[in-house]
C-alpha cells in the first residue's frame, strides 16, 4: 500500500535494492562473468585533477551509486545477449547430426569474431 506522495518506483525499498545487488553479483561471481564484465566505476577527486578507480567486490558492492551500478547490469545485459546470439547462432534444433564444414566455420567465426584466422 503506497502512502500519499509514493508512486509504485519509489515503493522499492533499499533493503530490496540492496538484496537485487547481492543476489546479482552472487550470480555474476558463481558464473564467473566478472571477468568478461569487469565493473569499474570512476570516481573524480575533489580537486577533479586526478581519477581513480574502483573495483566491485564483496567489500564494495554497496559503496557505488544506483545510476553506476545500473550502466554496469546493462553492460551485463548487452554482454549476455551477445554471448547468447554468438554461441546458439546455429541452433540448438540440429542436435544430433553431424554439422556440416560451412557450419562448423560460421559457428567459428561467431565465436571469435576477428580473432579467427582462415
């Protein structure tokens, strides 16, 4: 039930958002996707002369900004539908036959993009 002044994106409390982010970097960690999508947020010092840069890990997840740590689960998100696109690019529907060289090598060039070599 929302009180006057709530709307139903305010409803979420912290607490809900604090456990999204657990639960999203559990994941990411067991899946062992922190390494293909590395968070690092940036912060500038007051002066603005210098950057420096910080890493999610167990002792910082909570320590980043809604907005940062929102670009990094869509940069996940973008990752995962690539890897998605790539991987079950010929199908999964073909188990069981034998594929052919043309698909062999298109699923090769999926795979590796420009690092394949003929």
């Amino acid at each position: 039930v929302l009180s006057d002044g709530e709307d139903a994106d305010s409803s979420t409390s912290s607490s809900n958002r604090r456990d999204l982010r657990d639960a999203i970097y559990a994941t990411c960690q067991r899946c062992q996707l922190l390494n293909d999508t590395p968070f690092v947020a940036s912060t500038t010092t007051e002066d603005s002369s210098s950057r420096t840069s910080s890493v999610l890990d167990e002792t910082t997840i909570h320590q980043f900004s809604d907005p940062e740590f929102d670009a990094w689960v869509i940069q996940l998100d973008q990752y995962l539908m690539e890897l998605q696109n790539r991987l079950f690019s010929s199908g999964l529907h073909t188990l069981g036959q034998a594929p052919s060289q043309d698909d062999i090598e298109a699923y090769l060039r999926a795979y590796y993009d420009e690092r394949l070599t003929d």
